[in-house]
C-alpha cells in the first residue's frame, strides 16, 4: 500500500513506487502493455476515453474493471490494483 497525489496516473504512481509495469508505448495511449485491473475505486476515476476503450478492446484478459494504467488518473478514493497475468507486446525493449 503506498499514498499519491490525486492527479497521478496509476502507471506512475506503480513506477514510481518500484512496482514494475510494462509500458511499451511509453505511457501515450498506443498499446495496451499497461493494462490493469481496478477491482476498487473503478467507480471513482473519470470514464475512459474513446481512444482508450478502442485499445483495450486488443488487450489480453479484458474485463469490465479494465483500464490502461498510463490513462487511468487517481482521485480521491483508495484504489485496488491487479496488473494481469499476461499482456500483449508486439515489441519487447528487453533484451
């Protein structure tokens, strides 16, 4: 359990406190690497964005709590994150 600012995205707010997540696309809204599972707090994020949706319609193991972690902001509420099991990347910049 760690605290953010509200503002932060779920993505940088992992990064930044060493919980590894892919983002190939470096967090622009291009891939889907990033994706995770809110399964608390869904509720309180603003809805996804057109753009978002058309991406997680291609990512592995799509759920209703979905979301792109590079897009997803953190508001007020305590969230519950779950990064899944496997992710789809075309290009992998590990080597």
């Amino acid at each position: 359990m760690f605290e953010v600012e509200p503002g932060t995205t779920v993505c940088d707010a992992m990064l930044k406190n060493d919980i590894e997540i892919e983002h190939a696309c470096e967090k622009s809204c291009a891939c889907t690497t990033c994706h995770v599972y809110i399964r608390e707090g869904f509720e309180s994020m603003k809805e996804s964005t057109e753009e978002e949706d058309d991406l997680l319609d291609k990512a592995w193991g799509l759920e209703p709590d979905s979301r792109l972690s590079c897009q997803a902001v953190v508001d007020e509420e305590d969230l519950v994150i779950e990064i899944p099991k496997y992710t789809i990347n075309m290009v992998s910049e590990k080597r």
